[in-house]
C-alpha cells in the first residue's frame, strides 16, 4: 500500500463533499424554476441525444430504471419532454424535449455553469486542465 506510514489520503471524503456542496447549492438555485438537478440532466442528456429510450437515459444519469421513469413522468406532466411509441416497438416510449424543456434546459444549464465557476474561480486555466486530468486518470485506475 503505497500509504502504509501514514494517514491515508482524503481524496475521496474531499471528492464527495465537493460533490455534495455542488449539488446541495445547485439544487437551492434550480428551486426558482421548479426543476431538480436530477431533472436537468436528465434534459440535457435528451438534450444531446433526443428520442431516447428510458433505458438508455439510465445509463446515461447513472439512476435506475425506476427513478428514470418517475423523472420521465415529472418532467412529462409540467410539459419539459414529449414521449412517443419506438416506430419498432411501441411498447418503447422514446423522449424528446419540448421548446418548454428547451427553455427550462437553457436557464438551469445558465444556472449549472455559473455555479461550476464560482467553485473553480481561484483556479487558473492550467490548474483546472491538471485537476481534470487527474481526475481522469483516477478513473482510468479504477476502469
């Protein structure tokens, strides 16, 4: 173990309470538009790629089956996505955004990104490359 005389490293407690300070703080600001963050990616994911499958915006948000389709259903009901029958499988629902998800999208992706500055604004350009690289390869080490 390469940390064997010392106190581990706390990469992963300081990874998720940034990920948890982000989403905490995100999910305060969407509160206006009456949109969660669970909500807003799964638009965006309709977003780069419309006329998607449940199944596919899963794997997409990394959420299940079942809270895939209560957010399908939550969206759907205030009018953000449309959803018709696969032209080869009509029991496939496939999700498109309607130019109410689109405007809903654009203000909580606005919302998303100011956010994202504010937490790396002390960073300087060649910092953030050399923290997502290394995040990168963290990942590539668990792949």
């Amino acid at each position: 173990m390469l940390f064997r005389s010392q106190e581990p490293p706390e990469v992963l407690k300081l990874t998720k309470r940034m990920s948890t300070l982000f989403r905490e703080r995100l999910e305060e600001r969407l509160k206006p538009l009456g949109i969660t963050a669970a909500q807003l990616q799964l638009l965006a994911a309709l977003t780069k790629e419309p006329g998607t499958s449940g199944a596919h915006l899963s794997r997409f948000c990394q959420v299940t089956p079942q809270t895939t389709h209560a957010l399908l259903a939550a969206v759907e009901k205030r009018g953000w996505i449309a959803r018709a029958p696969h032209p080869e499988n009509a029991r496939v629902l496939l999700a498109t955004l309607t130019p109410a998800g689109q405007r809903v999208f654009t203000r909580g992706k606005a919302i998303a990104i100011k956010l994202q500055d504010q937490m790396l604004h002390t960073l300087s350009a060649p910092e953030i490359r050399r923290l997502e690289s290394m995040l990168a390869q963290l990942i590539a080490n668990l792949e």
